[in-house]
C-alpha cells in the first residue's frame, strides 16, 4: 500500500495511542498473575492483537468494553503444541518465550518474514542455562521452548534490552532463585521501566547500580491487578518532531511528562535543540525554533527515536551526529541507520554512516526523489511522512501499511494537524 504526503506545517491537537511496550508488559503480567486484571486505554494495533491471541491460546479469557480491557487468567490450561505467531512484534517474541519457559509444555514461536530475521540465541542460551529445554543452536525463528525453567545462574550480552526484561519478568516464578550477569545493555531506562513493573507487584529482586548484576528470588507471583496505560512517547516523537522541524507547534495529549519510558527523552532533546516545551497534566505541547541546534545525541537507549531525529537533524544549524546506532540493527527487518540514512540522501539530504554512528548534514528543503520504500519498519515509515513536511513535492512512500502495527490510525491522525502548503 502506497500513501503520498505532502509539505506543510502542523498546528493544533491530537491524542496519541498507548504504550505498545506496556500494553504487552501488562498484558503478560495479568496473564501470569493467575486472576482478573482491569487495562485501561490499552493499545489495540497488531502487536497487541497477536499478545491477545497467546493469552488466549494459554486459556485466558479477554474481553473489553469502553477502553477497559478485563483479563481473566485464573484457570489457565495451556497444552502442548500450542503455536504462536507473533507477527511482527519483537517484543512479544522476546517477553513470552522467556514466560512460556516459566510451564510445562511445548510452546511453539514463528511470526511473520520480518520478525524471523530477529535475532534469538543471547536469550535461548539464557534460557537454557536456567533449566528450559530449548535448542542453543538456533539462531532465529521459527523455534520451540518447553519448561519448567527452574532458575539459577545466566550471563548475557544484551544487544537489546528485551533480552534482560524478558528474563526479569519469567525469573519470579522459577523456582530457585535467578542470577543474571548482564553485558552491552544500552536501554537502561527501558529495563527501569520494567523494574517498576516488578516492584508494583512486590517482586524481589536485587542488582548493582550499573545493573551489570541482578539477582531475582525465586518462587514468588504475580498478581491481580488495575492499571491505566499513558500514550507512547516513540509514537509521539514523530508528532514533535514535525513540528521542531517547521517551526510549528502541536500539543500532544494522554502523555505523562514525568514518564519513565525511556523515549521520553525526544522531549529532552528537541529542548536541547532549541524547541520549546511545555507540559500540563496529560498535554505536552513543543514548538519548533526557527533554526534548530545541532548536537550529538546518543541513540543507544532509545533506538526508536532514530528515524524521527535523523529526518529532524536534516534542518540543524549543523550536523548532527547519532552515536550508538548499531543497536538499531536489533529494531526492524534491516539495520536502521543504514535504511533511514538510504532515504535520507535518496530525498535529496546527507547522511552518513560510519562503524557506530550516523552523521546528517543540514539541508534546506528534500528535493529529491518522490518515492521511497517504508523497509517494512514503520517508524522508518512515520520518518518519511514528516520529512514529506519539508519536501518541494511531497513523498510517496512505499508499504506504508506497516505503520499500522503500532499505530493505525496515524495517517489520520498527523493529516489532522498538517496545514498543507499545496
């Protein structure tokens, strides 16, 4: 599916969609506490849809009304064989394999060609180091794990900060209790936000404050409980940064500035930039400078932001340049600076990629190709409509129906805002 975007400004409103990252944290989290659990404002897109479809296959009962989701796990029944397609989210994959190793059967995890790129050895030696019966020698999906884990002692080099939550999140229910050594973990502020997730729910664990060494007491549960899901600041990121880049201004509501997402930084940095901020309860409004600031951001933490930021620091007073972008390589079908620079100079910028960074050299207008491809990545996507923003003839992007695994109605959406120069 092909959509054209045009240039423009944008101006006014929008209300973002929830957290995918936590709609499948709590989704996970209720299915495992073995009760009924009340979601409120989950993000319903693809993702999602597919973490519903495990629970489900497990013997959850789901049900929602009014934006209120109601898991009702207490008897589950899962059997063996059971086969999970976790389409497109990495983040399922990586979460309910390490649950699904917490029981006694067979599970069963594919997805689509994307995800079965998706790299998965790190986490199944992990797995296996403490107790679950999986094959150490598989590289990616399709895959099958069987339980139970029973916990013990693990190291691993965390190239994405999936890999630990996902280990912090099935340790609790191992029997004995887990050690984890943790290497290269970049998205500290991400594994923070589960830790919260944890300590809501009384779980015991321990680490050093580098978060090198974690040790989780066995034997514990989750339990029952009721939540309220704020909108997605990755989501949000392509919103603000539309407006830093046409010295606009946009207000984006449901978001808790004092989030602990860890893309909560696009705020600090487009303010770093020059925008201006302002937050008040649950709307953060941002709008942009008439030039922005170049500097160096550090994208380790937050390699969602990547897309976005690169099209952004096309329009700085100078270049910009990205450190840490190899861990993008762990976010989407092919490596994210390599794609996201490839449109870049394809529309007529200047991006290069060195070993570990990208630099993006300012321009004043994208005024080259009309068409670019979307990598099956939507934020690679969601990048390219705001770049259409500051094109001479808008962009038409290829496979844009990607986009609708974290957010389906973006289209609409940003339409809603952009004050179209043609």
């Amino acid at each position: 599916m092909n959509k054209t975007f045009f240039p423009g400004s944008v101006w006014g409103q929008v209300d973002i969609p929830a957290s995918k990252s936590q709609t499948i944290h709590t989704l996970l989290i209720a299915l495992f506490a073995r009760g009924v659990s009340s979601i409120q404002n989950p993000l319903i897109c693809s993702d999602t849809e597919a973490c519903i479809d495990f629970c489900r296959k497990l013997g959850a009962r789901i049900s929602m009304e009014n934006d209120i989701m109601t898991v009702d796990s207490t008897n589950l029944d899962p059997k063996d064989g059971i086969e999970i397609n976790c389409r497109n989210s990495g983040t399922l994959l990586y979460f309910a394999t390490a649950l699904a190793c917490t029981l006694g059967v067979e599970i069963r995890f594919t997805g689509d060609r994307a995800l079965l790129k998706r790299p998965v050895k790190p986490l199944l030696t992990s797995l296996h180091d403490l107790g679950a019966n999986v094959d150490v020698d598989t590289e990616n999906p399709p895959y099958s794990v069987c339980g139970p884990m029973t916990g013990g002692h693990t190291s691993i080099r965390c190239t994405t900060g999936q890999y630990l939550t996902s280990l912090l999140l099935a340790a609790p229910l191992c029997r004995k209790d887990t050690t984890i050594d943790v290497h290269l973990l970049k998205e500290k502020a991400a594994t923070r936000t589960t830790e919260m997730w944890l300590e809501k729910q009384n779980i015991e664990f321990f680490r050093d404050d580098e978060m090198y060494h974690y040790t989780i007491r066995g034997n514990q549960f989750y339990h029952p409980f009721e939540t309220d899901i704020n909108g997605d600041f990755s989501l949000a990121a392509f919103f603000f940064c539309a407006a830093a880049i046409t010295s606009s201004t946009v207000t984006v509501t449901h978001l808790d500035a004092k989030s602990s997402q860890a893309d909560r930084a696009i705020l600090d940095i487009l303010s770093d930039m020059g925008c201006s901020v302002r937050s008040e309860g649950h709307f953060v409004s941002l709008t942009g400078p008439s030039r922005l600031k170049a500097i160096d951001i550090d994208v380790g933490g937050t390699p969602d932001l990547l897309p976005a930021l690169a099209v952004t620091a096309c329009f700085a007073s100078g270049p910009v340049r990205f450190s840490n972008v190899m861990h993008n390589a762990m976010k989407g079908p092919q490596q994210r600076s390599s794609t996201i620079a490839y449109n870049i100079n394809a529309i007529g910028g200047n991006a290069q990629v060195l070993r570990d960074s990208l630099v993006v050299y300012p321009i004043s207008a994208f005024s080259g190709a009309d068409t670019v491809q979307s990598f099956e990545d939507p934020r690679i996507a969601m990048a390219m409509a705001v770049a259409a923003l500051r094109s001479t003839h808008g962009l038409t992007i290829q496979g844009f129906e990607c986009v609708d695994q974290p957010f389906p109605d973006f289209q609409d959406k940003f339409s809603s805002v952009v004050l179209s120069r043609n």
